[in-house]
C-alpha cells in the first residue's frame, strides 16, 4: 500500500529538477531574471563545495565529472586571475573574474545535482521546446509583422528579435542554441517528420535573424547532425549526402529569394569570405580591421594579455588622434573568441583553453556510446560558442561565461553518467 504514492511522486522529481536548471536558459531574454537565476545557482554552488571539501575522505574520489569540471574551469579562470597583474584597469579585470568564479560554482551545483538526480533528457526536452517557441515567435514576426504577444516588430528594418531585446541578440543566440532541439530529437529516436518539421522552423528562425555569426554556428551545429540521422544509418551513404543537401539548400535559397533583408547579409558575407571588401559594407571592413589591430596589440602583450575586459583601454592608441569611440561597432572586445582569449590572457590563456578542449576530448573520447549520445544536446551549442564560428558576443561576458560553462558542466555529467541511458 505505501509502494503506490511512491511511484506515483517519483516520476515528478526530474522534472521539477529539469525545470530549475533549465530557468537560466529560459530566462535569458531577460538579463537581470538571467543573472538571478545564476547566482541562485551560485549560493548552491557554495554550498556543496563546502560540503564536498567537507567530505573529501569519503565521496567517490573516482568521479571524473568532479575532476574534469573543476579542471576546466581552473583552465580557463587561472590565467583571467593572472592577467589582472599588469591589467591596465585592474579593478574590472578583478570584477569579471571574481563574477566568472560564481559562474563556476553554478556549474558545480548543476553537474552535483545532476548526478543526484538524472534530469538529463527533462532538461533537453524542456529547452527543445522552449528554443521553439522562440523561433516559432520570430518566424510569426517576419511573415505577419506581430509576434505570439501580439506585439509589433521591434527592429524597424523588419528583423525578427522574438522575446529579446534587439534582433542581433535573437539571431546570435537562436543560431548557437538551436542545435538543442536537433540533438534532443535524435536523443529521444525521434521520427523522420519531426526531424524535417523542427529543422525547417530552426532554419527559417537563423534566416530572419540577421546575426551572420548565428548562421555559421548554426551550420557547424547542423553537418554532424545531418551525418548522425541520415548518413551514417543509411546502406548507401552517397544517396543522404546529395539528397539532404539539396533539400536544404533549396529551403535556404526559397528563404532567400521571399526576403531581400537576408539577400543582402548573404552578398555581405559572401564578400567577406572572398576578401572582397570593397563591396563590403563599412561595419563588415571595421571588423576586419579591429581583428588586424587586435592581433598586434596580442603581440605586444603575449605573456598574460592587457587583462579581460580591458580591450578598450589597449585598443584607444589605434584611433586617429583625437577621434571618438566608433559608436557603430562595440570595440570592448574582438568580436572573435580565439582573438579575446589572445588579447586578454595572452598566451597563458590560450594554453588554458587548448587544455580545456584537450580535457572534453579525452572525456568524449573514454565515454560511452550512449553517454555521448546523451551528452549532444548540450555539447554542441558549448562546441560553437568556444569555436571561433563566435564572432559577435565577448568570450568573458556575463551571458555567454555563465551559458558556456552551464553547458559545460551538463556535458560533463551527461558523459559521466553511469546509470540507465539508452
């Protein structure tokens, strides 16, 4: 008689585990309930260091999720703390780095609780939907000028912002997370429709955001997609690899050829990657240049770097004299991920990085099958924010360090997880 109310509560549990860690994600339209949900998470972080320093003798000391997540963060957060030494403005170099250190333990509470209690697949069916229902909002903006809310586009050139503020932020974040419904639906063995219906709503979304660096994230996320679901399960590989191509691009060049908006940024980038920039648009060669900049003043400072977030001072001598700051482009940061670990660590933090991806490598590479299949929802959306595909948000920012390393430590306890996941 008792064994009856235990079956019918458990059941429950993950899901209400699921939506607790999945609110940061849900939340990051809004970036003050976004930095809320984080330190939430922070203040458990606390807490179960504590208690595993407390306990050190006796938890299982075996748990490599508990000794590749400490590693990589202390890859990464080392050299931030060493290039605060000579930082020009050493008080913000201190306050990001302090601020990605409450990002850590967030993540430690994350991969503690998830070991705890396996919410994985809850966790990435509850973001598929919510990932969703973004596009699906920003598709509703572009083809009838309102969204769900009934509110009016905001970006007055017709770019879809969905529930974000700006467009930009819509299409950089829905190109670097819509690899989570893909590999949700692959997870959960997902048919062929739901497959075909998802990809087409997530690729119309990346279209009508007008963030180039959410096309080409979104691309990285979608070729090993594509390879796991129709190539490698087909008898004959070669008919997959014409066919789902073609049937894609068709659906990219019909988005295309009904928005003279996403034409325009195709012929820009177009242009960028054939180093024609005379007929690139003056923010596209400001890019280019900042990059230039960017890489001699990583060479002047190759040790540690000018310090994180203190692009700016280091980039001023490169203005013409008594020039203002450039107002139409953010000069805080490179605008490319390798560059701003470059610049703002130097060569430490290079090192620290490589370390990082050599430690998810080496994980990967002693998981399981399965384990690896549990672990691509989220792996692939930290694969295209730490590759140089991440061309428009800082590295150390508040919102990609604190989705990066949230990733980071779901990835981590999904590859390391011993129970039943097939």
């Amino acid at each position: 008689m008792t064994a009856k109310p235990q079956q019918a509560i458990a059941p429950s549990q993950p899901w209400l585990l699921a939506l607790a860690l999945s609110l940061p994600v849900i939340l990051l339209p809004n970036a003050h309930l976004f930095s809320l949900s984080f330190g939430v998470l922070a203040i458990l972080g606390v807490f179960m260091l504590i208690g595993l320093l407390r306990h050190r003798n006796t938890y299982n000391g075996d748990d490599k999720a508990l000794q590749v997540l400490p590693r990589c963060f202390l890859f990464i957060w080392l050299p931030m703390l060493v290039s605060c030494i000579d930082a020009s403005a050493t008080e913000q170099a201190l306050k990001v780095t302090g601020l990605y250190l409450s990002y850590g333990l967030a993540a430690l509470a994350v991969a503690v609780l998830l070991r705890a209690q396996a919410a994985f697949k809850q966790v990435a069916i509850l973001l598929s939907i919510v990932i969703c229902i973004w596009a699906f909002n920003g598709v509703a903006q572009v083809a009838l000028g309102i969204d769900m809310l009934n509110k009016p586009l905001v970006d007055p050139e017709g770019y879809a912002n969905s529930f974000f503020a700006t467009s930009q932020e819509f299409g950089f974040y829905i190109g670097a997370l819509a690899a989570i419904p893909l590999y949700t639906l692959y997870l959960m063995g997902a048919n062929r429709l739901s497959h075909l219906l998802v990809t087409v709503l997530l690729i119309l979304a990346v279209f009508f955001g007008r963030a180039r660096s959410g096309w080409i994230m979104f691309a990285v996320a979608l070729l090993p997609y594509f390879y796991l679901l129709y190539i490698k399960p087909a008898k004959r590989r070669i008919i997959p690899i014409v066919i789902v191509p073609v049937f894609f691009g068709s659906i990219a060049m019909a988005v295309m050829s009904l928005s003279s908006l996403v034409q325009q940024q195709v012929t820009l980038t177009k242009s960028v990657f054939a180093n024609n920039y005379e007929q690139v648009d003056p923010l596209a060669r400001d890019y280019v240049e900042l990059w230039n900049d960017t890489i001699e003043i990583a060479e002047q400072h190759w040790v540690n770097g000018v310090g994180v977030d203190n692009f700016l001072p280091a980039f001023m001598p490169y203005l013409a004299p008594n020039a203002p700051v450039p107002t139409h482009i953010d000069v805080s940061h490179p605008h490319h991920v390798w560059l701003e670990v470059a610049v703002s660590t130097g060569v430490i933090g290079l090192l620290g990085l490589l370390l990082a991806y050599a430690a998810i490598w080496r994980l990967w590479c002693s998981a399981t099958p399965a384990q690896q299949k549990l672990a691509l929802p989220m792996l692939m959306p930290l694969l295209v924010l730490w590759w140089p595909v991440n061309a428009s948000h800082a590295f150390y920012s508040a919102p990609l360090a604190a989705l990066s390393l949230f990733f980071l430590a779901f990835s981590v306890a999904a590859l390391t997880y011993r129970g039943d996941v097939k």
